[in-house]
C-alpha cells in the first residue's frame, strides 16, 4: 500500500510540476518532464529512507522539473541563436538573409 501511495504522489507531482505554458522550446518543455520524473523518483527513493517518501517526491519532482526546464531552456536559446545567424523562416517558410 506504502509503495502504490508513493507511486502515485511521484506521478501527481511529475505531472503537476512539468506543466510548460508560454513560448517554450520542445527542449525546455521535455527537460521539465523529464527532470520532473527523475526528480520525484530520487526523491521518493531518499524521501523513504527518513519516512516521508511522498514529500520528498513531491520536493524531487519541483526540484527537478525546474532544473530541467532551466537546461532545456539554454538548449532552446543555443539552438536558436544558432539558426539565426545568417538569416530565419518566417510563418510562411520562405527563408530571409541577414544582410549578407
């Protein structure tokens, strides 16, 4: 029964935690579920040993998610910044050169 609760608290507190609103990358948004899940996972692992294991999950997977968000999000902007060097796509696709 402990470990069902535990279970379920880590999956709650992924979800909740790796919700991404706003203009967001595809890496920032998947760096925050994923870091969620890691993170409520360890922290559930850790959070048992001292007999709370539902909020050590809960503080894992905040923990997480935001830290994978942040290394999502310089993953995005690298990328980005990258791609407009010489020029960028507008809504159209039609490709527009930079001055060069």
């Amino acid at each position: 029964m402990k470990t069902i609760l535990t279970s379920t608290c880590a999956l709650l507190a992924a979800l909740t935690f790796s919700n991404c609103s706003g203009p967001t990358g595809p890496d920032t948004q998947r760096g925050a579920v994923v870091g969620s899940l890691i993170g409520a996972g360890a922290g559930a692992i850790i959070g048992n040993q001292s007999g709370n294991p539902g909020q050590g999950a809960l503080i894992g997977a905040a923990a997480g998610g935001l830290g994978g968000a942040a290394l999502g999000n310089a993953r995005d902007t690298e990328r980005r910044n990258y791609n407009n060097q010489n020029g960028y796509y507008d809504k159209n696709g039609n490709w527009h050169q930079n001055g060069y």
